[in-house]
C-alpha cells in the first residue's frame, strides 16, 4: 500500500508556482506522527497573485472565456474533471488516508463522492443555461422585468481537514459552474489532495486561472484572502471561533460570507427500536471519520425504558471497532487529525470526569498502539447539561448519553445547543419521526440513520452552526448575482416633472 506523496507548489495562473517567500510546511502522517513531505505555505505575496489571475481569468474576452460562456462550456471541464478524479481514486484514496488517518474505506468513498459532485454540478451549469432571462410577472403595465443568474466573480474558498478534498470540492464545483474565478485555501493540516486537483485541472486544460490553490496557514494565507478588496465572497467550512474572525474582517469590506461551523447533534432513540441497528447507526453517527464530523451526533439520547440494554450492546459494538493505521485492512478507527487536536480531545474527556461524568468505554490511548494520534472510542455517561462535553463541540471520538423519559423532553434536551447543524431520530413510529424531525432546531434531520450524505440534497445549519447552505441546487445558489433586468415597455413620456416650456 506504500504510496509517494508528490512534492507540489502553488498553483496559480494555470501553473504550478513556488512560493514568493519559499516557505514549506511538513506533513505529518497522523497514523505514525512521522514526516512524509511537505506542502507549499502562501503568505500574503501569493495571495496577490493569485487573486490579480483569477481576477484576469473572470474578465478575459470580456469574460466571454469562462464568467459569461455558456453553463454548458463550463460544464465541459467538471466532467473532465470527474472523470479524472475517478481515473485516480485509488491512489487519491491513499494520499487522503495517509494526510488526514481517516480509513481508507472511507477515503475511498470519499473519493467517489468528490467525482459524483463535479459531475452532479456540470448538470446545475447546463441547467443555467435554460434558466437565464426568466421572467418575472408585473402587475404594472408600461414595464417588463426579468432576472440574469451571472456568477459573483473572484470567490475565496477555505476549508478544513477532516474530508479534505469533498470540502474543496463542495465549494469548487459549484463556484466554478456558476462561473466564478476562484482561489482555493484548503487547510494546513491536510492539503495534499487538494494539490492533486490542482494536476488534474492542469491535466484537463482548465483555463488559467480559474481555479488558483494555495495550501498554506490560515493566519498567513487564509486572512489576505480573506480582507482582499477584489475577493467578492468568501465560502468558509470551518471552527465557530475562525468563522467568527473570519465575519469580522469580511465585514469591514460589507463582502458577503456563507458560513459551514461546527456542531453538537443530538441523535434520540426511542423505545420501540430495533436495538441492534440503532446502535449501529449510533456508532456511525459519532465515530466516523474518527469522530471528526461537523454533524457528527455526539449527543446520544436514550429512552430510560431501553437505555440499559442499549448501553450494554452500544459498548460491545463500539469495544469491536478496528482501531488501527487507517490503511490496514478492515481499519473503522484511525488516528485523530494531530498532537493538538489529540491533546485537545483527552483533555475534554479529562474535564469531563472532574465534572462528574462516568466514563463507560475507552477515554485514553488504545494499549496496542503506542505511536499515531489514536483514541478509543468513548463513550460517557452522568452527563449533564452544564457540562463543557454536553455543550461544546470535541471533534473526536467521544460520545455523550442522556436518559429521557417523555417525547417533550427528548426534543427539550436535542435543542439544548447554541449550535443546529444536524439531529437524528430512531423509532419505528414514522409520525413520531415526523413530528420529531420538525421540532429540531437544526438544518439537517436524519430519520433511522445518521450521517450518510447526498450532493443533492442542501446541506448547512442555524444557530451557531452558520449559515447559507451548500450542495444541491442552493449550493449553486451561494455563488450566484441575481440580477434584475428591468425595462420601461411604454412609448409614453414618464411624466413626473412638469416639462420645462421648449426653446
Ligand atoms: P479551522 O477553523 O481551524 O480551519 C478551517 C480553515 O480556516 C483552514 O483552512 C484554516 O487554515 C483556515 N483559517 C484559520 N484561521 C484563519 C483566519 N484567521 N483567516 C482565514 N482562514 C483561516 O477548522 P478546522 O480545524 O480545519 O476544521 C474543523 C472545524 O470545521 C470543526 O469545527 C467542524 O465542525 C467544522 N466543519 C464544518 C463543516 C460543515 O459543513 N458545517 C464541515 C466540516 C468541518
């Protein structure tokens, strides 16, 4: 499975470009704490150039290359784009698994997902196509009106690690359907993927500087980008604290920011389950991605008549996860992102215990793995709601239970969050479901599952979750200038001054 990581550089202008200060960030395999290579770290100089390119590439011809072109023409180069993804998912795959530890089954899903959404945009491109012009009805005689969806124009994309290149993805293949420019700044902690697009936009003959990628820090590449005066919008996927920081600077500049923050869903289970596939879903929905899930349901809330038996089986599922470096074989569990996320999630956990919580599975470092930034799953009860692990998001593998004993109360302990990004229902009554699913105060609802995950279907959260909403046709939405079109139809003079007497 042994796999090189290539030695990149910037990518602006359509070609690959070192940094102007020369600056290089290690990569570390989570799995192994080990440095495998490095990545290319922008500072402010690059931003510059990145920006005057993609800048240039927008207004090229009059635009009419790529901003103004057909939806179709641009679709042209998101199904290339697909189908190189998907020419290289093994070894893109690999790369994933190795930068981020997340299991290679999973990366390889992962994968699959980023191709079906550069393809599932190519339709939205051409469908715009068909939707320019549409009229809009006016009860006034004497005008007609009608609306242009043109793109917003150069667009800052920041992302986080935990699905490198689908985050990436989910904002580049929209931004570029709706004919935007874009520069991409994928995170420090895992950017090799996202270079990897990079070639295959070279490979595929993507116009120059439409697309620009710079790995680098957030402070040093991320903030430029962000206080830039010609980045017209901002799309961030990250912390609730970078997000905030990120709206401040934005705000300066009244530049227009779309927002994917954190989470801390709830997931409740009803009496009437079966027992065995709610616990799954449960394991799912908390310890996939090794726990590092925006919508990943760490609340887990049980019915007090189950809560028991469901306890005793949550435990013999979870105690049977395969922990292990994420490229073997079968892996479900791999290491957590780095030294400081991992120091971050134990001490949580360590908080959590002097707060009173009982810690019913895992807490530590698994015995068989002395190297790599691996946690056990865990699993926490004697929780409160005061508590810091009730509250505030971990991004790890840690799961938190509450018992409850009415309907009311379960909806009363989901909401129970400054945060509103996901929640999960399980119970065989499907209009309790339904009743349920319109109770939470959340962006996304999962009935009898939790987590799976369609480019079709809008994605984002309420609260401090953020806002707008990616995937599906709002997605498209995000990087869209509504333009009204509005004519005077009349011959008549307009007649609202009195006409000066003619000479
Ligand atoms: P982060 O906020 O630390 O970093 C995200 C990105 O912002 C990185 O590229 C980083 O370099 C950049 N950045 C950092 N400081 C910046 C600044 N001052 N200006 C501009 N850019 C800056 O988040 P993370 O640790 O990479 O990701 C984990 C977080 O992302 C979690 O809170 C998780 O819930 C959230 N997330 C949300 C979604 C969603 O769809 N809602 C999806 C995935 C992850």
């Amino acid at each position: 499975m042994a796999i090189a990581i290539p030695s990149r550089q910037l990518f602006i202008d359509g070609e690959w470009k070192e940094p102007v200060l020369k600056k290089r960030v290690p990569i570390i395999n989570p799995a192994t704490e080990e440095i495998i290579g490095d990545i290319p770290a922008a500072t402010s100089e690059d931003v510059e150039i990145a920006v005057e390119a993609a800048q240039r590439a927008f207004s090229r011809n009059k635009g009419k290359n790529w901003a103004f072109n057909s939806g179709a023409y641009r679709a042209k180069f998101l199904r290339a784009i697909a189908a190189k993804i998907a020419e290289r998912k093994t070894e893109l795959a690999k790369l994933e698994t190795i930068d981020s530890g997340k299991p290679y089954a999973e990366a390889v899903l992962d994968i699959e997902d980023v191709s079906v959404c550069f393809e599932f945009y190519a339709g939205l491109a051409e469908g715009l196509d068909t939707k320019q012009k549409t009229p809009i009805s006016l009860p006034y005689p004497g005008f007609n009106s009608y609306v242009l969806k043109e793109p917003l124009g150069v667009v800052g994309l920041i992302t986080p690690w935990n699905y490198p290149l689908l985050m990436a993805t989910w904002k580049v293949a929209p931004a570029l359907a709706a004919g935007c420019t874009a520069i991409l700044k994928m995170s420090e902690l895992a950017s090799v993927t996202c270079l990897e697009l990079a070639e295959v936009c070279r490979e595929v003959g993507l116009p120059p500087g439409v697309l620009n990628i710079l790995s680098g820090l957030g402070n040093e590449a991320g903030a430029p980008l962000v206080s830039h005066p010609n980045v017209d919008k901002i799309a961030f996927t990250g912390s609730a604290v970078t997000g905030s920081n990120i709206m401040a600077s934005a705000a300066k500049l009244i530049k227009p920011v779309s927002m994917e923050l954190g989470g801390k869903s709830p997931l409740i289970v009803f009496e009437d389950v079966d027992i065995e596939k709610a616990v799954e879903w449960s394991i799912f929905g908390c310890f996939w991605t090794n726990g590092q899930m925006c919508s990943a349901t760490s609340r887990l809330l049980l019915h007090e008549s189950i809560a028991s038996e469901f306890l005793d089986r949550l435990v013999q599922w979870a105690k049977n996860i395969k922990i292990s470096d994420p490229l073997e074989e079968d892996s479900k569990l791999g290491p957590v992102i780095s030294k400081s996320q991992y120091d971050k999630i134990l001490k949580f956990i360590s908080t959590a215990k002097n707060e009173g919580a009982s810690i019913l599975l895992g807490g530590s470092r698994p015995k068989h793995l002395e190297k790599g930034y691996f946690i056990e799953p865990t699993i926490l009860t004697d929780v409160t709601t005061s508590m810091e692990i009730w509250r505030e998001e971990v991004f790890g593998p840690v799961l938190c239970v509450k018992t409850f004993s009415t309907e009311e109360e379960a909806i009363d302990l989901a909401n129970d969050s400054h945060y509103g990004l996901g929640a999960a229902v399980i119970s065989n009554d499907l209009e309790r479901c339904d009743r349920v699913s319109k109770a939470f105060r959340s962006g996304i609802v999962w009935i009898n599952c939790s987590q799976p995950c369609f480019c079709h279907a809008p994605w984002g959260g309420i609260k401090r979750s953020g806002f707008g909403r990616e995937l599906g046709e709002w997605g498209l939405e995000n990087y869209i200038n509504v333009k009204q079109v509005t004519q005077y139809t009349s011959g008549d003079q307009w007649n609202w001054y009195q006409p000066p007497a003619k000479l």
